[in-house]
C-alpha cells in the first residue's frame, strides 16, 4: 500500500465513523443508562453482542462469565491487534446515573470505550479497508476491571466459577488472548483544563487484603468485659497503618486504603466478627512486597492488643502499566491528524499514575498501550464525574485507533512486526498465571 493509497483509506475509515457518530454515541449511552458491576453486566453484554452481531461478527460469548470477543479478519496473514472496551460500572449510589436498586454508575467512563470500540469495528468492516488489512483484529470486551466487590468475587472463586478477580486477569488465564499480539484501548479522563489526549506513562500496583476479625461476642452494657471487641481490633489496626505512613516513599508512589465492609451485626452487642477490606498500591509489585508486609504486621498488632484472632487473605491485584513506544508513536502520529499535535501530553516512562489497571497485567505479556483522552468533568470515581463531550469521547478514539491499525497492518503490518520484533514482555501467559497464583496466600494469627 502506497502512501497514497494508506491515505485514502484512512479517510475512507473517518467518514465511514463520521456516518456513524450518532449510532456510536447512542450506544455509549445506552450503556451509561444500563451500568452493572464487575462479572455481573449481563444488560451490557447483550447490548454490545447485538451490537457487533449486527456488524457481521461471529461473538464468542460467556467468557469469565461475561465477557466477549469477535474477529475481524484481513485479506492477508498478519498480526492481531486487539481493541478492548470495558463492560463494568463502580458503585456510587449518589451518581446522577446511579441504578437506584444496585448504586451501580458509571463513574469511570468505561462506557464510552464500548462506543469506540464500535466505530473502530464499523469502520474497519468496509470491505475495502478490510481487503488492505495484512492481519487481523480482534474485539474483545472484558468484564470486571473495577476491583471491587472483593468478597463477593472470591464466592466465585471458591464455588469455581472463576479464579482470578478481574476480566483481562481471567481472560488471560481461559485463553483468550492466546492468539493476541498487542492490544491498545483509550479510557476517559477528566483533565480539567489539560491536553485533550494523555499518552504513556504508567499506573500503579496493587494486592487486596481480605481481613477477618474473630472477637468473643457479649452484651454491650451488661457484659462488656466477657466480650472481645472485634471492630475494635480493626480500629486500632487502622490507626497502625496510618502510623506508617510518613516512612513510604513518595517515589514509589504509595497508596494504603480501606473500608470496613463489616463492621459487626447489633449495636447492643460486642462485635465478634468485623471483615476489613485493605488495599495497597505502588510502582511494582516487587515494591508493594515489604510495604504489604508492614501492613499485615498492622492488622496483626490490632488483634495482639484486643486479644483477638485475624485472617489475613491476600488477594492477587493488578500488575504496574508497561507501554509499548513503538505502538505509542504511531498512535500519537495518528492522534495528531484528529486533535492537532498541541492537543497532546506525551507522559514520561517514569511517571507513575496513583491508579491501577489490569492493563497492566495484560502488558506483562504483550505490547500494549492505554491512553486517557479528555472528555469528563469532575473527579475519577466520584458523584460527579460525568462525561459531556461525546465527540470526544467516543469518536476520536475510535477514529485514532482505527488509523493506527490500518498503518500497522499496511504494506505486510511492517509496522505490527517490528513492534512485536522490539517488544520483550515480562512473562509468558504461563507465567503470568503461574505468579498470580502465587499471590494468593492466607495466613491466621491467634495471639492467645
């Protein structure tokens, strides 16, 4: 394919998205108006199948419950490039867009990667742009990245429905990406006031702890004294781990947090079982080791001073985020087309944003880039976050990707086979599964 000829049918690609904008949109929205949390978006599921159904797409459905996945496939061997969007929700009940039965919201903006993710599917279907494709594309729409909801996950996974907590992290275990080469998708962002899009740099780690305080229960007024106060071993375990804080590092970019999820059953009785959530995030795993380390010697010190006894579950989190700077380069150059080159903030390697993504697991074993495009007001996770520009939103990261992918599956994907060529990923799947599996580990101190 000529320059020319790579010309024209990226242009093809961005009328075929311009005729689409407002079906595009129209499903980004009906998904904000359906959210559901993680393993549970049976409503959005459906929708995005009918959606690429209505493409053409053969859908492999059902899996890690419900996630999903469809190929598109060139006129020639190549490459498969992956474009993700995320199906799930959070829980903030007092969200404009909450479900008032569930306090499911979209809070995050996943629901504008099924948007995009569509535009790059319909565009990408014209058979003209297919026929010029030296590889393949896959579709594939994950369940869960929201790491919530922990003790309901590990129900699944005791009862065998799942093994890891999170979609990409399932999905990487069952198979799925097993015939990926790289993956690329483009979360919202409420920038207030910066670049339109933001592109490299890395996320944090992270472990979740499931802590479970047994006490002695007893009547609060009449028989405090034969009780064991087991929210009170979880208080003081709190106020332990908020004593550690002035020794974490601020390179690496420390992050310690938790919600009593179980605070006790009866406000006239000791509490004798208090269930703690706990998470810890830094730069890497390796980091995050001897800080959780310290944080389990808190939960340890509460239950010592009460005379309780505690389980300590460590629950495998998410993986630090690698991006790939070939594959970034040439969605940048393509960026540049949609939003102009003083619309975009090329983020340093080494800074470290606070939050955490299964991205970054999947970039343990392939090239991979996340890009956060500009579209929202208000802050991440909170009531009031809100995406307001749709255009932005959904159609130009459908737009970026699609010309990203027809460069790098033109002229025999030159381009796909270099990035694969100079990417070194960590760990095979194999591998991946085998040190998730390993982050897992349960430990119960009685001091009596």
């Amino acid at each position: 394919m000529t320059i020319t000829e790579e010309s024209e049918t990226r242009a093809l690609a961005f009328r075929t998205i311009d005729a689409a904008t407002h079906d595009l949109i129209s499903a980004a929205k009906s998904v904000y108006a359906t959210p559901e949390t993680g393993f549970n978006e049976y409503k959005t599921a459906a929708f995005v199948q009918e959606q690429l159904q209505a493409l053409g797409f053969v859908v492999e459905t059902g899996i890690a419950r419900t996630g999903m996945k469809a190929v598109l496939r060139g006129s020639q061997p190549g490459p498969t490039i992956a474009v993700i969007a995320e199906l799930d929700a959070l829980r903030v009940p007092s969200h404009p867009g909450a479900d008032p039965e569930t306090g499911a919201a979209h809070a995050c903006g996943h629901h504008a990667q099924i948007g995009s993710l569509l535009g790059v599917a319909t565009a990408l279907s014209t058979p003209k742009i297919k026929n010029s494709l030296h590889g393949n594309v896959a579709f594939i729409i994950t369940p869960a990245e929201e790491f919530i909801e922990i003790q309901n996950r590990l129900a699944l996974k005791n009862a065998g429905e799942l093994e890891f907590l999170s979609g990409k992290q399932e999905m990487i275990r069952l198979g799925t990406f097993y015939d990926i080469d790289m993956a690329m998708m483009v979360h919202t962002s409420a920038g207030n006031g910066s670049p339109a899009l933001s592109v490299g740099g890395s996320t944090n780690a992270h472990v979740s702890h499931q802590v479970r305080y047994i006490g002695k229960s007893a009547h609060a007024g009449g028989a405090p004294d034969q009780g064991i106060n087991a929210l009170q071993a979880a208080m003081l375990a709190n106020s332990a781990i908020n004593a550690q804080r002035e020794t974490f590092r601020e390179s690496d970019v420390v992050r310690v947090h938790g919600i009593i999820s179980n605070g006790g059953s009866s406000v006239n009785a000791i509490p004798s079982e208090v269930l703690y959530e706990g998470r810890v995030r830094a730069k890497s795993v390796e980091v995050i080791a001897p800080i959780a380390e310290r944080i389990v010697r808190c939960y340890r010190a509460g239950a010592l001073a009460m005379g309780a006894s505690v389980e300590v579950q460590s629950v495998a989190g998410y993986h630090a985020l690698r991006q790939d700077p070939i594959l970034q380069n040439i969605f940048v150059a393509n960026a540049e087309l949609i939003l102009g080159r003083d619309s975009i903030d090329i983020v340093p390697d080494s800074q470290t944003n606070g939050g955490s993504t299964d991205m970054g697991d999947l970039s343990m074993i392939m090239p991979v880039i996340h890009p956060y495009i500009n579209s929202a007001s208000g802050v991440g996770h909170g009531n009031d976050y809100i995406v307001n520009d749709y255009d932005r939103a959904v159609v130009a990261p459908a737009k970026i990707m699609t010309a990203t992918i027809i460069e790098m599956l033109a002229n025999g994907a030159q381009k796909a086979t270099e990035t694969l060529d100079k990417s070194n990923p960590p760990m095979t799947a194999d591998e991946y599964v085998s040190v998730q599996r390993g982050r897992f580990t349960t430990e119960v101190y009685n001091p009596s």
